[in-house]
C-alpha cells in the first residue's frame, strides 16, 4: 500500500494520528509493509514526519502509529534527551528529507523523568552515563513544579513542551521553517494502557485532539 506524503505540517500530522487512532481501536492496517514498497523505497526515503521519542521498548513508532517502510524518520533517546547528534539527526530529516513534521514523543511511566524526580527527592543519582540522561530531564521537572505541576502526567506534559522549545531554541534550520510555514513541531504524550497519544504542545500548525481521560 503506497500513500501520496502529504505536503503540509497539518496534512502529516493528521496522518499520523489516524494511524494512532487505528492502533487504539485495534484495527491497524500495517500500510507499506509489503515487497513492494521495500523495492520502492530502496533507492530513496521521503518520510512524512520526523519522530523524536523515548527509547522505551513499548514506544516502537511504526506500530503504534500504524506506518510502515519509509514513512517516518525515527530518532529515539532515554527520556527523549536532545543532544547535538540528536538535533542533528532531526534537522537531517527536515532539510534533506523535506519532512513537514517533527513530534516529540513522551509517554507516560518513563524511568528517566521518575528517575529525575527521585533524583531531586533524595540526592541520589544514578552512576555512568545514565546519570546525564537524568540531568538533562530534571530542568523539565524543576520547570513544572515552579508552575504548580506536581502530578506525574503533568511533569511529563512539561518535560515534552519544554523539549519542544528545546529544538526551536537550539535549531535554527527548525525555527526558520516553521516561522515559514513550511514545519510544524508537536509533543505527543503517550499513554501505555490505552495505545493512545495526546496532544501537549504545538508549534507552526493548529492542531487539536481531545484530552485523554
């Protein structure tokens, strides 16, 4: 099954959460999954969104948004930590690949913001690497609680903003496109139980979906 890539920011994302509103009703199509589009896609890749997400084993993108081969451009860290190699990547998939959309990805249960909330409660931060992950989350959990945001869902609505703003800040080739029009970047917050994502932030595109109960 082959699609047409839309060519606006709202186009892809309506796309996208279609697919994730298939998964949800457990009727997923599994589109460009076939011999076909892997000998269509073999010469060249025009993925119709970019998807910065947690690394989370239960977060595999193409499944719980329905896609398939060459659709999405995926890059995945521990609690969707934003270094120069991921910013990197996303702007590859922006201005090489012309992609109208890039979402940040969270998810409900994540070890790297309880980590980071742990962190702040009794000192105590994990050792070797994984110590920066955390580091890089607590800003996030420090911003919610100065805002009056003490729940674990609301810690994570601000983790995934605050890593929304984070691109924009840091990647001027994101912050031009979407001033253009040309990008939208959305956070999506996902939820483990139901398969369902929510919309918390949005930048270059209207873009609205009902609140998750």
């Amino acid at each position: 099954m082959t699609e047409i890539q839309p060519p606006t920011p709202r186009d892809a994302f309506e796309l996208l959460m279609a697919g994730n509103q298939r998964f949800v009703s457990g009727s997923s199509e599994h589109p460009n999954q076939d011999a076909a589009r892997r000998a269509e896609t073999a010469p060249s890749q025009r993925p119709f969104a970019v998807l910065f997400g947690c690394s989370d084993s239960r977060l595999a993108a193409e499944i719980v948004f329905d896609r398939g081969l060459g659709d999405l451009f995926v890059v995945r860290t521990a609690g969707h930590v934003a270094g120069t190699e991921v910013l990197g990547s996303i702007e590859f998939g922006v201005s090489v690949l012309d992609a109208p959309l890039v979402v940040v990805l969270g998810h409900d249960s994540c070890g790297a913001v309880a980590a980071a909330c742990s962190a702040l409660e009794d000192g105590q931060t994990p050792g070797g690497f994984v110590r920066d992950v955390v580091e890089r989350v607590t800003p996030s959990v420090l911003a919610a609680r100065a805002a009056g945001r003490e729940t674990a869902e609301e810690i994570l609505a601000e983790h995934i903003e605050q890593t929304v703003d984070l691109l924009l800040e840091r990647s001027r080739v994101l912050a031009e496109r979407v001033a253009a029009g040309r990008l939208g970047v959305v956070g999506l917050s996902y939820r483990l139980a139901d398969g369902s994502a929510r919309l918390v932030a949005s930048r270059g595109l209207e873009a609205t979906l009902p609140t998750a109960s």
